[in-house]
C-alpha cells in the first residue's frame, strides 16, 4: 500500500523576468514502512518535490501540474488548516542545516515541546515528558534540553532536528541531506540512529542526498532526479549495481570508492540546464556521451527495463535496449572526454614545508576574579606537537572529524595565525625570517583555498577582478594581468575563459565558484598549496572534477598541497599520503595504501569502517564510536582517545603514547596495542574498534563539544 503518491508532479518558480521549470513531471510513491530515496546533483528538484508535500514551496514557487496523495488524501487542494494538521503530526522534517533550523534563543527542549504542544492538548509537564522520552531515543541526555543550540555539537544538533520529527510519532519522516557536511563519524551514527527509529516506530522515511553511498545502504527504492526529471527509478540495489541509464551510470562513477585506492573517480562534464523553459528534449542530452538526434528531440519517456522479480526498474532513456554496451563504456573515462593521464610515480621532489612539534593553543576568557587572583587561564589546545613534511608535487591528506583541529592545523601553516610553539619551515627557511623580512612574498609562495567559496569572495567583484586582484596587488601590468587570469581559468577547467570572466560570485554554480578560488590562488603560482575542505559542500560529479584537477595541477606545477577533509574515501583518490588527527595530535601517519590496507590506530580503523560504500550489494560492519571528542580544554589523562576505545588498557588512560614510539619505517601509529597486533578486544580485525549495532558495548553518550577555535 503507498502512503505517498506524487503523479505527474510540474513546480516553476517566478523570477520575475522568467519561470524557473525546477520540477517536470516527476511521479514516485513510497510504500507504508518504506526507506525511499531521491538522488541527484544539487538543482535537480528533490528538495522542492519535498517541500512540496510539505506545502513549504517559497512564495515565487507554484506547483502548475500533478497530485500529491498522502494516504489517499490530495494534499494540494485540502484546506490550509488540515494542512497544518498533517504537518509534524503525520509528516515530519528533518531540514538539511540543523544549526540554521533551530531557534538559537530557545533552549533545545522548548523547541520540541512547542511542537508537541502545538498539535496536541498536553500540559507542559507532559510535554517536557515526551521531549526527554525522544532525547532518550536518539541518544542524547534528556537533561541537556535546557540547553542552548549552540552548547550542541554539529552531530547533536542534528539529532535534536531527529528528535523534534520523531516527537508526534509520524507515519512518514522526509529527510533532507541531513548528513552534508557531516564527517564520516557523525554521519554514520545520525543515519544509524534515523534507520534504528524509523524501524522501531514502523514509519516510512523518504531520504534527500546526492550522497549515493547513504543511498545505498539507507533505501530500498530510489528515484534518480536530473534537470527536474526522474531519470531512473527503482529497486535501490539493482539500480546503483546495474543502472540502465547513462546519468545513473556517471553518478556512479564520479562516487569516490575507498575500496579502489588510487583511481580518480570519472566526473560528468559540463553543467545543469538553465531550465528557464520546460524541457523539449531530454534533459540530460548535453553532458551524456551517448546522446543522439532522436535525444534532441523529445525527452525520453520512462520505460520498463527489468525482467521478472525487477520489472519495477525503469528509465527514461532511448538506449535502454543497448545498456550492456553504454554500462562497459560508462566506466571509462575517455568516454565522457576526460584525459587522466599516467601519473609519473617517482619519488616526490624536495621538500617544500615541514613543521615540528607545532602547536597551536586558545586561550579562554577569564573571570575577573579569577584574573585578580592569578589563576592559570584555560586553553583549547586545538594543534598539539604536529611533525609534518610535505614534498614537490606531493599531496598530504589530513583526515579527522569536525573539531580535531585540521582547520587550524591549516591555518597556522598558512601564517594566518601565530602558532604557540614549534616551527614550521618553507623550502628549508623557518618562517620566522619571513616575518623579519617580507611576508608578502611567503604570501605569494603560500596559498590557501577556504572551505565555502561562497564566503571567501566577493560578491561585488566579477571573475576578471577575483582573479586578477592578487596580481594587481603587485603592481603587474593590465596586459600580463589580462594574460595570467585567462590563463589560470583554462588551467581549473573554465573554459571558454570568456564566458565567466565578467559574472559575479552568484550567477555561477558552486563547482564554478570553487574552481574560481582555486584559480585565485593559482594565479601567483604558488609553491604550497593549502585546501581546507574545499569540496565538502560540492555534488559528487563537481567534488570528482575539482579532486581531479587538483591532482593534476600538484603534478604539473610541482605543487606541495596539504588538503584538509573529512573525506577519506575522496583523501584515498588523490593523497600520497596520510595523517589522520585526533584531538589536535597526529595519531597515524603514512603512505595512502599503507595506512588504508593496514590502519594501526584505532581511531584510523573506525574512520575507514565509518566510510559508505557506493555499491549497495557490499557488506560493511557500521562501527559507531560511543559518546564524542572529550572537551578540548580539559584533556583526559593518558590517550586522548581512551575514552571512547574499546581496546583501551590501563596503561593507555596513564600515559600518552607517542608516534614516534609505534613508528614502523614510513608508517607510524600513536597506540600502545595497534591494531593489526592481536591486541585484546581485536576480534574482528579492523571492524572491531568500536560497538557495532546492536552489541552490548557500552552506551553511547554525547558530551557537549566546545571548539572555541579548534575547528
């Protein structure tokens, strides 16, 4: 029986000038106690589909076409206090930015009794009740709902949104990329904790990402979305192992594989449609390899292309009855017209900056008293000891979850703070001297390219300015300017140059703002190249093609890069080598494949487990670490990651191991009982470094996490 139908479903929004055609005849329904999925590129329409059933479609957007059924009622022509009635009582959402959806002047627990109270006639006594039953649920203490949002890590925010949708008892919960941004850590624990509530309360979950490994593993059926088109639909796992359509097949292709260690992931060419008019061709005809005439002149219309037991698989493609071939094709990257070259494997050349013992630390503010009375002030000790070296054309990945001090680790680097002890050389000189002398050229030499490209240009400056502004700085000529900001666009891929060099910031995608920034940083030709998660944000085809191009630039310029992710799966692509932090400190450092193959630090082990896989046929244990990072300003004693490992002995809670002390030739692990050694509480090898579902490890708890500039 289907809880939710969508028919023929068309949505535009008024520009004013134009219609935008965001949504174009999309049909799916989602059975009672069913996971479905919408995957897609970002402006592919899933989240307006959703905020459609919501009936939370922004004002300029209007839905020209098409039924939504919720339980056989239509949801779009029922009165807007029925509407209200259904909203959080039967349909709840679980919004993408937990921080940007939760009140931040309303502590946490207030927030989920108004929406209690709202729907039903409960006093506020019974409506506290059931806000501590839901915090029990999804894992947080119910005597933190007096808490603030921003007291809240981002994972436990994220659970609070979980809770506030779980709180009515909802037959269908519509889940919003609720995991982008995510580290992997936090990530597999909010899609654990969403699967295990949505299994106990019998709902059906309908789960928005262009993440195809959550897809994989949290759906039965998904739809696959393109230009507000449904691409391809069916059984969750014959559609992602055998697809039958060629952007099906090219999203797949861009997913990064930690499993394929080394092969860059083929990403799709080109760009979404303007969509400024609906589609009278298909949708996807100007990025597929495979398009024909007949492409061009009608939009396919969706076929069945299963047999038996899968007939429900269906495509909207002319090419359905040769998908064996175009799925062989598919896979090569010569097909969608992109050149990955032979990388030159011999060993990197001289080394370009190298830190020792580098630390950074923040100091808290102090209480008046406290000050008169001389007492020691607090610290968040966000970088602590960090040994690095990075060589010509070399990548280091630095790998960890949100708040380990990756970020700041980058930023010292960069000279974009001063560090509280140690040294950091460049091309052999401290840095010191630089400050003595001219830090303008260390700026030159040096480049950092920031998370959000968004925040880190100007709006009111178009491409041409963006570009061109360092040089300008240095007094070059217009002419050489002119040359070198061409230049620099051809090298990230935007191309034809001309066509971006007058836009500004938001007349351009977010791939194409973020290779603008790379290109900003480019333009000096730099020696060391810094990127602090800069694809973290991106679509799984934009995020491939911004891997590749770095990968390539650090070969062809003799690039140092240091790139900071949460990534790992995307880190195994283009790292040479690794450096996984926690709580500030290096815990595992080496080559990629040493470090993948045969982690030897616990916490390493429980960031490759935490990694989706693409392939929903694969069987991966979810390891879910208990609790969180202790509080950075008080450590624990002994092992930082003590605490929350389940290997842990007596000794690692009294003294700190070091990396140099389980060092082993180039690859080196900071753990007394590494996990390759047989050591007690290794019984399943790498899997077992943390309590997979349903054991009977100890309960998890989540501590506040306060970053005061660790992240």
């Amino acid at each position: 029986m289907s809880l939710l139908e969508i028919d023929d479903l068309t949505i535009t929004y008024d520009t004013g000038d134009s219609s935008i055609h965001a949504v174009n005849g999309v049909s799916f329904d989602v059975k009672a106690g069913e996971n479905y999925g919408l995957v897609g590129e970002s402006g592919s329409g899933k989240s307006t589909a959703a905020l459609a059933v919501l009936g939370l479609l922004d004002d300029n957007g209007q839905v020209e076409s098409g039924e939504i059924r919720f339980k056989g009622e239509d949801l779009l022509t029922m009165p807007e206090s029925r509407r209200r009635e259904i909203r959080w009582e039967e349909i709840a959402y679980i919004p993408q930015s937990a921080m940007d959806a939760l009140d931040p002047v309303m502590t946490v627990g207030k927030q989920v009794d108004q929406a209690i109270r709202k729907h039903r006639d409960v006093s506020k006594a019974e409506a506290r009740e059931r806000t501590r039953e839901v915090f029990e649920i999804v894992g947080l203490d119910p005597d933190r709902a007096d808490d603030h949002p921003h007291q809240f890590s981002g994972g436990m925010r994220q659970r609070v949104s979980i809770a506030m949708a779980l709180a009515l008892e909802p037959d269908l919960i519509i889940a919003d990329e609720p995991t982008t941004g995510l580290d992997v850590i936090v990530q597999d624990k909010i899609m654990d904790k969403i699967v295990e509530i949505q299994e106990r309360t019998d709902s059906s979950l309908m789960f928005i990402t262009h993440d195809i490994g959550v897809i994989a593993e949290a759906s039965d059926r998904i739809s696959v979305l393109y230009g507000g088109k449904v691409m391809e639909q069916g059984h969750t796992d014959r559609v992602l192992a055998e697809p039958t359509n060629p952007y099906t097949m090219g999203l797949k292709n861009s997913f990064p594989d930690i499993d394929k260690l080394g092969e860059l992931a083929v990403s799709i060419p080109g760009s979404l449609p303007e969509l400024d008019a609906a589609p009278n061709s298909c949708v996807f005809s100007n990025r597929c390899p495979f398009a024909t005439p007949e492409c061009e002149e009608s939009h396919p219309p969706m076929t069945e292309t299963g047999m038996g037991d899968d007939a429900q698989q269906r495509s909207a493609c002319y090419r359905t009855d040769n998908v064996d071939r175009l799925r062989s094709e598919a896979t090569d990257p010569g097909t969608w017209g992109i050149d990955i070259r032979d990388r030159d494997t011999s060993e990197p050349g001289e080394t370009v900056l190298q830190t020792r013992s580098l630390s950074k630390w923040y100091q808290q503010p102090q209480g008046l008293l406290d000050g008169i009375r001389g007492k020691e002030p607090d610290y968040v000790k966000a970088v602590q000891d960090v040994d690095l070296e990075i060589r010509e054309s070399e990548i280091l990945g630095v790998a960890g979850e949100s708040g380990c001090g990756k970020s700041t680790l980058g930023e010292t680097v960069a000279m974009l703070g001063e560090p509280t002890d140690g040294d950091i050389e460049f091309r052999g000189t401290s840095v010191d001297e630089y400050h003595k002398g001219d830090m303008k050229e260390f700026r030159s030499k040096v480049q950092i390219i920031f998370q959000d490209p968004f925040d880190s240009l100007n709006p009111r400056q178009t491409v041409r300015a963006c570009v061109g502004e360092p040089l300008s700085i240095r007094n070059r000529s217009q002419a050489e300017i002119d040359e070198k900001v061409h230049e620099t666009l051809s090298e990230v891929g935007l191309n034809p140059p001309e066509k971006f060099l007058d836009k500004y910031p938001h007349q351009l995608s977010g791939g194409e703002r973020q290779r603008v920034a790379i290109a900003r940083s480019l333009v000096l030709e730099p020696e060391l190249l810094i990127c602090d998660e800069p694809a973290s944000m991106l679509d799984v085809s934009l995020k491939a093609s911004l891997l590749n191009v770095l990968r390539r630039l650090a070969d062809e310029r003799d690039l140092g890069v240091l790139y900071i992710s949460h990534d790992l799966a995307s880190l195994t692509q283009i790292a040479d080598r690794l450096a996984i932090m926690y709580l500030g400190e290096v815990v595992e450092n080496g080559p990629t494949a040493d470090v993948i193959d045969a982690p030897k630090h616990p916490y390493a082990a429980s960031l490759l487990s935490a990694s989706p896989k693409p392939d929903p046929r694969a069987n991966r244990d979810r390891v879910l670490l208990p609790g969180e990072p202790p509080d950075p300003i008080d450590l624990p004693d002994g092992c930082n990651f003590a605490p929350r490992c389940p290997r842990a002995q007596d000794d690692c809670h009294k003294s700190d191991p070091t990396l140099a002390a389980a060092s082993d030739g180039d690859h080196g692990g900071a753990c007394f009982y590494p996990v390759d050694d047989g050591a007690p509480g290794d019984e399943g090898g790498t899997a077992a470094v943390g309590k997979p579902t349903g054991s009977d490890g100890p309960a998890e708890t989540d501590d506040p996490v306060r970053t005061d500039g660790g992240e």
